[in-house]
C-alpha cells in the first residue's frame, strides 16, 4: 500500500493542530458526507481531545441523503455523542444554520463565563479534516460578506490569522490538514473514487471495476441509464463489464480512457448520489 505521507510530516501536522485546538473553543470536524468514516483520520479523536466538536458532513448535495440521514442518527446517538450535522458547503442556508448549533453548543459555556462576570466575547473556531473534504471552501463560505479586519491576535504559525465573522465568531484562517491513513484498500479506493486522494495511486481500472460493482449493487439501473450498459453482465464478470462500457463509449480498447470517464462521471454526480461508507448495523454496540 502506498504511504502518502511521512511520519515526520504527520508529527508535525498533529503539533500543530493540537497547539491550535487550544485556542479555540470548538473544533469544527469536516467529512466528505459519501465516505464519513473513511475521511476521518483515526487520530482526529486525539488531537480534538476532549474539545467540544461539530462533524460537519460536508457535500451532502453529493450524498445519498438517507444514508447520510442514517449517519447523523449514528454519530448523534447518545452512544456516540457526537454532534453532527451535514451541509452543502455552498448553500448559505446551511452555513447559517451551522452557525445557530456552533452557537447552542457554546450557551452555557458562554452563559457560565457571564455568569463569573467575565466580558463576553466571540467563538473562536477551527476547522479540521483530510484534504479534499472542502475546508477551504467552507472557510470561505463562513466569512462571505462578513469578512472585517482580521483581528489581531498571533495565531501559531506566522501567517496564520483569525477571521473575524461578524461579532460571533472568530476562526483560524488556516484549517488542520490531517492526512488519510489507511491500511484497508477499500478505504483506499473510496478515498480515490470520491477524489480524495491522486488517482495515481491506483489503477485506474481497479477503481472503474469498484465502482461497476458497487452501482450494479447498490444503485440498479443508474449505469444502464446513464451509458446504456447491460447491468447484468456484472453478473458474470466485471472486467466484461468494462469492455462493455468502453465499447458503449466508443473508446476502442481504451479501457483505461472508459474508467476514467466513469470515475469523473461519478464524482460529477452524473451518476447520482451516493454515499460509499455504510453505517454499523448494531448502533447500541458501537
Ligand atoms: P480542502 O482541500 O479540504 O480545502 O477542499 P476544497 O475546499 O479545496 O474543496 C475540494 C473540492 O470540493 C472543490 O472542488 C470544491 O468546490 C468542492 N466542494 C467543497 N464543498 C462542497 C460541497 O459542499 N458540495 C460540493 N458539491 N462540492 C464541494
């Protein structure tokens, strides 16, 4: 399996993002809603500790919205305790609702500091997740047109600045990138199916096959729409299925041009939505 980051990196990364945590008051836990566990780095719990923290399941436009549905119950159960919620990182209507939970989750801590006359004062703020799950673009959803003067408070890293959005809040201007880490190839083709990680690291057929597999299974019908493609040729062979599909597309032999196409369609959301990690069957014993 190929390591796509160095320990020394990682170190670091994890540092840093745990002098971070300090600062702020609540960590902001970004995941691609299609693969919410396996966007998740496993130290993510270390470095949150026990910080209060949002899981924003993030491109739940992209999503299978009642897995994703069946997410929030699971990371929201009283069991895991986890408050979650999911958005479209471009809807503003999702933005402003994040912020009204970032602020119920911070009432009585704000209502207790008030209480020991201690001035009030904003939210400060960080985002965390693995590449790719939209933090950057959530960080600029979040301070869209309110944008004031950064407040001039040191951050950690030289250039790293808190942007104040509107009173409420203040938030750490560079996210936490936490690496992916997987040992477990499923999790490695997900991860390459969604984007997350350089298609280079897998064959581009293994993740094309992957994929006809799982939307021969889990999305009938999709494939035979969108390429015309016998679906029941999955059943004798998926390599067949392939040739099938590379052929429909008029691509020769090209196979490699077929599974490409098929894994852009895909994250395009031309071949629906659709949500990868599957939740635990049995909630109550996780
Ligand atoms: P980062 O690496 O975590 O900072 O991720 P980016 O903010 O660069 O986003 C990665 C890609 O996902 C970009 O192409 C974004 O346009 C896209 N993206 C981010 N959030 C969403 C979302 O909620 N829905 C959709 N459909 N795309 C999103």
């Amino acid at each position: 399996m190929v390591i796509q980051w160095f320990p020394g990196h990682m170190a670091k990364a994890k540092r840093q993002a745990i002098e971070n945590r300090n600062m702020v008051d609540i960590v902001l836990e970004l995941v691609d809603a299609r693969i919410p566990i396996s966007s998740r780095n496993p130290l993510m719990d270390e470095i949150v500790g026990g910080k209060p923290r949002l899981i924003i399941l993030n491109k739940a436009d992209l999503a299978d919205s009642n897995m994703t549905n069946d997410w929030l119950e699971y990371f929201n159960h009283p069991e895991h305790n986890q408050k979650a919620i999911a958005v479209n990182a471009f809807n503003q209507s999702d933005i402003k609702r994040t912020k009204n939970i970032i602020k119920e989750m911070m009432i009585e801590k704000m209502a207790a500091r008030e209480a020991r006359g201690i001035k009030p004062r904003a939210i400060r703020l960080m985002v965390l997740g693995i590449p790719n799950v939209g933090k950057s673009t959530f960080i600029n959803q979040i301070i869209k047109r309110n944008r004031a003067k950064t407040a001039n408070k040191p951050g950690v890293t030289q250039h790293q600045q808190w942007l104040k959005i509107e009173n409420d809040f203040e938030l750490l201007d560079t996210p936490g990138i936490l690496w992916h880490k997987f040992e477990d190839q499923a999790i490695g083709m997900k991860l390459a199916l969604t984007g997350a990680i350089k298609d280079t690291l897998f064959h581009k057929d293994d993740i094309a096959l992957y994929a006809l597999e799982l939307w021969t299974n889990r999305y009938p019908g999709r494939l035979k729409q969108v390429y015309r493609l016998d679906e029941s040729l999955g059943k004798e062979s998926y390599p067949d299925m392939l040739m099938a599909l590379t052929e429909q597309l008029n691509f020769g032999d090209e196979y490699d041009r077929a599974s490409e196409k098929l894994i852009f369609d895909i994250r395009d959301g031309k071949l629906g939505t659709f949500t990868l990690d599957e939740v635990p069957e049995n909630t109550n014993s996780q």
